[in-house]
C-alpha cells in the first residue's frame, strides 16, 4: 500500500462513517418527534402521554447532542492526522526532552490530555444542562470535579505502568513484540476486573450490604437456582449523581457480588426487582461475559498483530500525516495514529455487534421469564423505560443499528407474546 492510498480509504472511510451516523441520527430524530403525540397501543394502559413526550424530547436532544459531537470529533481526528496535529506535538517533544521513553510517554499523555479537555464540554452540558434538565442529574459541580480528579489519578496509576511497559517491549522484544504487548494487556484488564467490585469502584460509590431481609432471602434463593455463588449483595448510592437505575453483577471468583441501585430498589416491587435480577443472571448462565471477553480479546490480538505490521511501514504514518523520526523511535506515534484510526476502520462493524448484543438480551430475557414471571420482567421494563425516559418509538433503522438493547415493544412482545 502506497501513502496516497492510505490517504484516500482514511478520508473516504471517515467521511462515509460522519456521512452515516448523521443520516441515522436525522432518521432518529424525525421519527420520534413524529410519534411524540400518540403513546404506542401496546403502552397506552402504563404510560402517559406527557411521560411519552417527554421520552420523546430527552432521545431527540440526546441525538442531537452526540451528532454534534461525532461532527466535533471528525474535526479533531482530521487536526491530528493530515491537519499536522500530531506531527506538531511531537515536534515540540523532540525539543523539550531528550531522553526517547519520557518524549514518547510525554506525547501520548499530552495528546490525551488535549482530548479530553476538548470532549469537556460536551461532557459538562450533556451532565449540568441535558440530564439536569430532564430531571436526571443529582452530581454537584464539586462531585463532577472529584470524580474527573480521581479518574486522572487513575489512569496515572494503572494506565501509566502498563504504557510504559508496551513502549519498552516495542523496542526491547524483537518482531514479535505484539504479543507479549497483547498478553500484558490482557492480563492487565483480568487484574483490573479482579480489583474493580473491591478497591476501584469504592472511590467514586458507597456499598453497603442489601438491608433487607425479605429481598435478600428471595435473591439467594433465586440465586440458588441458577447456580450462582453469590460472595455478597450490596447497594449502591446511584442517586448521588443521577436518578437513572440499574443492577448489575460484577466481579469473578471471591469478589464476585450483585449491585443495586439505590434508585432502582426505590422504584421496582420484589417481585419486579427479582425479575430483573433474574435478566442479569441469564447473562451469567448463558456465559455471556466469558464470550464477550474472549471476543474482545481475540478482536485485541488481531488489533496488536495488525499494529505490529504497519509500525514498521513508512506508507502508514505519512498517509496519516506524519512524518516519521529518522533519529528516534516512533512508537507512541505508531499507537497513537493506529487507536485513533481504528474506530473509523471499524465502523461499519457496530450493526453486527449491536446485533449479537441484541440476541444475548433475549437470551437472558427468557431466562428470567423461566425462574421468575414473565409478566413481573414486562412491568419492571416498562417502570424503567418510563423512569430513564427511554422512547418507546426508536427509528428501527437507527435501532438495529446503535441498540444493544432491543426496542421496547419487541422486547415485551417476545416476553408475553399478544
């Protein structure tokens, strides 16, 4: 491949891809604001009209709001690539450290921090003006600001370790450096899903154990059922920072627990919070995660032995709008241009993905319609789709597209078929 071609698939792929989402979103749009007035059949008895419209208006400004961004970050990813962004910090680098390890953690920490202070602001209106405004938000500016500052300290802490270690093995470990990379970062997110429920979430929630007799002899029973070793159940104090609800199990061998909100406890009956609870433990029966991580890292181990062939190719940095260094390594450019790269190679891969994730949620449906009733999981769906401001009228097209989840009246009609 030469420069020029890499030039031309980049630029076609990235503008079909702004071209496509932009479609989709409008699609999405016009489509709920032409259903805002008329609850669904199927949901007339349940919800109202003014919690429908207000369904309606929360995922048309939420729509709008992420194509705004995706334009933004199309922006951005030109400026970095063929604009020269990236060439210009490392430049800069070249001059200011001499030592080649600390200029190349230095460059990908400082493009790093530039996106993340760029994407800010969307971050700050899509909490304090979007969420605030349809009731959601509960984070004070006070939280917003310890939140950011631990997750900083985080990545510094755990993010840090493991870049540096990938940086010495791309110079140190020979042709196949790829995958001892890969291996450490495999094991590195095995070590961080250990250490998640136990040392990590606690910075930023309060877990306490379920304090509720009844609920929790009825969980472990359900638990029972389904096999589940259940290490502990907790609540989470979800509404510090938003009104949304969920629940969730976490964890592997000792640290495994399930998690609720403390909004979604607030919300559902026993009867309905066994229901969903049941829903997530499908998940687990049908070995969901396990398949999910071992896709993830087979798709990681092609990404890393891709990464190491085109790290050694000159056509890949200069169609990408950087010149490579004669005089020094260009690692961290090599990892930074083919991360920021991927997602626009990859993109026509999210129906296929939203398809198979699809699927897994009515596998863990029918699960749960098997050890609880059916009719308890529809009513709990149709509080949170009410509750979250979920629209019960999506674009299909954009559904089957984006959506993890399946839409919420093939949901419940596959639950309690009419």
């Amino acid at each position: 491949m030469t420069a020029t071609t890499l030039t031309i698939l980049f630029l076609v792929f990235l503008l079909a891809g702004a071209a496509v989402r932009v479609w989709l979103a409008t699609r999405q749009i016009s489509h709920v604001e032409t259903h805002r007035d008329q609850v669904p059949e199927a949901f007339v008895e349940k919800i109202g009209l003014q919690s429908h419209q207000r369904a309606a208006d929360y995922t048309v400004q939420r729509t709008r709001l992420r194509m705004a961004a995706g334009l933004f970050d199309v922006v951005i990813l030109l400026w970095l690539t063929l604009g020269g962004g990236l060439a210009w910090f490392d430049t800069q680098l070249m001059a200011l450290i001499s030592n080649d390890l600390a200029r190349q953690v230095a460059l990908i920490a400082a493009v790093v921090v530039v996106l993340s202070a760029l994407q800010l602001p969307f971050t700050i209106y899509r909490q304090f003006k979007l969420e605030a405004k349809f009731g959601f938000n509960r984070m004070t500016p006070a939280l917003f600001l310890a939140d950011t500052v631990k997750g900083l300290v985080l990545a510094v802490v755990l993010g840090l370790p493991l870049l540096v270690l990938i940086l010495w093995l791309m110079q140190t470990a020979g042709t196949y450096w790829w995958l001892w990379a890969w291996a450490s970062w495999a094991v590195f997110n095995l070590l961080v899903m250990l250490v998640f429920p136990t040392w990590i979430a606690p910075l930023f929630n309060k877990f306490t154990p379920l304090d509720n007799p009844a609920l929790k002899d009825r969980i472990q029973a359900l638990a029972k059922r389904c096999d589940f070793a259940i290490q502990g159940l907790f609540v989470m104090d979800g509404s510090k920072r938003s009104a949304h609800g969920n629940a969730y199990f976490t964890g592997f061998g000792q640290s495994r627990r399930i998690v609720f909100f403390d909004t979604l406890l607030a919300k559902l009956s026993p009867n309905e919070i066994e229901a969903v609870l049941a829903h997530e433990l499908g998940h687990f029966k049908h070995k969901h995660i396990v398949k999910r991580l071992i896709l993830s890292f087979t798709a990681s181990l092609i990404m890393f032995a891709v990464l190491g062939f085109v790290a050694t190719q000159p056509w890949f940095y200069l169609g990408l709008g950087v010149t490579p260094q004669l005089l020094a390594s260009n690692d961290a450019m090599a990892l930074l241009l083919f991360f920021l790269v991927v997602p626009v190679f990859t993109f026509a891969l999210t129906p296929l993905m939203s398809w198979f994730s699809r699927k897994d949620e009515f596998e863990a449906d029918r699960f749960a319609a098997q050890q609880s009733e059916a009719t308890h999981l529809v009513s709990a769906l149709v509080k949170l789709f009410d509750d979250n401001a979920a629209t019960l009228t999506p674009d299909p097209l954009h559904s089957a597209f984006y959506d993890s989840h399946p839409p919420a009246s093939i949901r419940i009609r596959q639950l309690v078929p009419a």
